[in-house]
C-alpha cells in the first residue's frame, strides 16, 4: 500500500510492470504472492499465520490478566474494574468487525486512521479475526483475487483491442464510379 501526502494508506491496485507483462498481484503479509497459486508453502504457511494469531491473543488475554489483577490489588472498586472490563470487551467487539469487513472491501483510510487507536485497545479482536480468516483462506485472498482478476480481464479486453500493427492495416479502397 502507498501513502497519501497526510500519512493515510491508499490502497493499492495490482501494478502493471514497465514490460508489459499484466497486472502483478498485491503481496499479501506472510504470504508474499503465493495466494495466486496456492504454491511454495501456501498451507504451511496458512496454518503458521493461525497457530501465531491464536497464540499472540492468548498472550494478549494474559497481559490483560495481570492488568485487570493490579486493578484488584489497588481497590480502585467495582464501578472501574466493570468499566475496564466493559471498554476492552466493547472495543475488541468493534476491532473484530472492522478487521473482519476489511478482508471483504477496501476500507476508508480516514475512518481507518480515526479507529486506530479503539483498534489498538481491542487488539484482541483483530487477533481473532485474523485466526478466524486463517482457517479459510490467506486473511485478505478473496479480496485481492478479485481486484487481481478484475485487473486482467481489463488489461486482456485492452490488449485484445490493440493487436496487430494499425499501419499495416489495408486502408478501405475507394471505389471508381
């Protein structure tokens, strides 16, 4: 992904290389382009990224552990520890759905870069999602088989439509009345 002039991610469309060979798939985190063919470890790879989401969540969980017993040992009351608890359950909510419709369409980079921040509080919920989506496919694949798929057909139906050398083409003869 490239980045606005403000510091926004914008999202990227396959690239066309110099030479003219077609559009190049996006590279996806952990799987580089091996989605296109499900090639060089692809599974291996798919089985990895959930084992780590679902082991760095749980790890996450335990810090929060610790966190929620500090609060326990400072008696700061019931009212805080319900809220605390309530702020990381609703925000790890929220981190899940965002994360999980990013897989299916492009999202806005404002409201991105507006949520980082509730998205980074339920970390948890990304985590999750990320497992989840793992066990399907690479986390983003369907997407970005799409707009892969989209991308040759376009530059297929534009480099059909420029074959052959127009100057070599027979100019229509103009008939003698």
């Amino acid at each position: 992904m490239s980045e606005n002039t403000d510091g926004t991610p914008t999202p990227a469309a396959p690239t066309v290389p110099a030479g003219g060979g077609g559009p190049q798939p996006e590279p996806i985190r952990f799987f580089g382009t091996t989605w296109v063919g499900h090639d060089n470890g692809y599974g291996l790879r798919r089985a990895g990224v959930a084992v780590g989401s679902l082991a760095t969540a749980a790890a996450g969980c335990f810090v929060l552990r610790f966190g929620y017993q500090g609060l326990a040992i400072a008696d700061v009351g019931g009212f805080v520890n319900i809220l605390v608890v309530a702020m990381f359950a609703i925000c790890s909510a929220i981190a899940f759905r965002r994360t999980w419709e990013g897989y299916s369409r492009r999202p806005d980079p404002t409201t991105e870069a507006q949520l980082r921040s509730l998205k980074a509080i339920g970390f948890i919920g990304s985590l999750l999602a990320y497992f989840f989506r793992s066990l399907t496919e690479a986390p983003g694949e369907k997407l970005r088989r799409s707009e892969y798929e989209t991308a040759l057909t376009q530059y297929e139906r534009r480099r059909g439509s420029r074959t052959g050398n127009p100057a070599a083409r027979k100019k229509p003869s103009k008939r003698r009345r």
